[in-house]
C-alpha cells in the first residue's frame, strides 16, 4: 500500500502483550460502548454468536494471545501483530495462513469518528467475530490463497470482492437486513447509513457485478451488495473465483456511483 500514514503500530512484549496506555484504553472503552448498542439489532447473528464466543472486554483493548485461543478452538485461525500498513503480498500470505492481520494502534481522538486505515478498534471488533463463523473463515482463507497467487491486476479486481463483502457486505435474514462487513461494523455513521438511509443503491450480490464495481475508501458507500443468506458466502469460495475474475475483466468496469477524488493542487493553501 503506497500511501503513508500518521499511525505507528504499537510492538509486544515477548509474551505477546501490549502495554497499551491508559488513554488508549479509554478511546477503546468509549468506540466499544457507542458501537455495542448500535448494532444491536443491526449486525447479523453470526457476528452477534462471534461476539458471545470471543467475549471482547469493554474496558481495555483485548490482546491478541486472548483472541487466539478462541478462535483457534473455533475455526483454527490466528491473529496476526502487524504495522500500520502492509503491502496486498503480506496481507495475502497472512490470510492464506489463517492469520487475520491485526495493525496494532488505536485512532486518535481527532479522528475518533473516522479514519481511513484499519485500526485495530476496526479489525477486532469489526472482524474478529465472524472469524468463529466458518462460513466466513472459509471464504477468508480462500480469498487469501487465491489473492497470493493472483497477479497484480487481478489483485485489484478481488479487492473489489472483498470490498463487498468481508468489508461492506449485508445480508437478508428472518428479520430484515442486516450487516456482516466489518467496515461498517465498525463505523457508527455507516452502521444506521448502511441500512436505513434511502440514498444507497442496494443489490443482490451477483459476484461478477461486484468485481466490475469500482468504490473509495474515503466516503459513505453508494451501493451495497446483499447475501441472500449468509452461508453462501460458503458457496461464493467453492466457486472458481478466478474465472469470474478474466470475465469481470472482460466486460470492464461499471461506472462509478461517485465523483472523483478531488485531487490538491500544488501552492494552493
């Protein structure tokens, strides 16, 4: 990943723990209380199941050997200690090896409601409990095998993928919608945007749709893609992804759903 970042992740003792800072503990604290009651009947019950197994404390960011034991009694994954940012090879071999890449820093409260690089508020509480799912697990792991051996193009159209719907994805259940992508579970603003705001488009996940559309990191999504039920994220990784990938090729890309990035012109204040 090229661009930089403010953030530099936090380094474990040799016994894997963190020596967080009580400031940080509190940021956590204060992200996990406002986060918990808004997905509460917004997140779907896989993510609500992966909470109730991993028990993440809501006083103190949780370290990550706790994380590991859970979930390698679950669906044998493992956190992994990493920088601020990692390049897609890295973030690929991890995944490959059942290790969900864990950047070890906590936002600051100037950027409290948003930033753009995953934290590890973002990570843990926004991933980290659909990793105990193994539907979930499996097509995480598949996404990863593929992505390590994928080449540099079709890294960016599997980005698209996981986009929508390890990162953005909802889900039709009994219910209503509901959602599973953790960057909106991990967002207050999206979590109520994602499903009650009438600006989105919302569509059926058609796999190849979702690898032709383009998005950015930096704004509300315009479009999200729905499950019909969650355990086809199961069938989507028993598919031949990378077929879908040359078609998606093929047809190009949609247009997209939002202005471009305004870009900074040199000498201007």
């Amino acid at each position: 990943m090229s661009k930089g970042t403010q953030y530099k992740s936090r380094e474990s003792d040799s016994n894997g723990i963190i020596h967080w800072s009580d400031e940080e503990n509190q940021v956590w604290s204060e992200l996990f209380d406002r986060q918990i009651k808004l997905i509460k009947n917004r997140a779907c019950d896989q993510y609500h199941d992966g909470l109730d197994i991993l028990q993440l404390s809501n006083d103190r960011i949780p370290q990550l050997p706790e994380l590991n034991k859970k979930l390698k009694k679950t669906t044998g994954w493992q956190t992994a200690e990493v920088p601020a940012l990692i390049n897609f090879s890295e973030f690929f071999r991890l995944l490959a090896n059942k290790q969900f890449p864990v950047a070890t820093f906590i936002r600051t409260r100037e950027e409290f409601d948003y930033l753009q690089e995953p934290d590890i508020f973002h990570e843990v509480f926004g991933h980290c409990p659909l990793l105990t799912n193994p539907a979930f697990a499996h097509f995480t792991h598949t996404y990863g095998k593929l992505g390590l051996n994928a080449s540099k193009e079709d890294r960016v159209f599997l980005a698209r993928l996981y986009w929508f719907t390890v990162e953005f994805g909802l889900v039709n259940t009994a219910d209503g919608l509901r959602i599973y992508g953790g960057g909106i579970l991990s967002s207050p603003g999206e979590t109520i945007y994602a499903l009650e705001s009438a600006t989105p488009v919302r569509k059926p996940l058609e796999p190849v749709d979702a690898l032709r559309t383009p998005y950015r990191i930096d704004i509300m999504q315009p479009l999200y893609y729905i499950l019909e039920q969650f355990d086809d994220l199961f069938t989507l990784s028993e598919m031949d992804l990378m077929a879908l990938v040359q078609q998606a090729k093929t047809l190009g890309l949609f247009e997209p759903l939002f202005p471009p990035k305004e870009k900074k012109v040199s000498g201007q204040n």
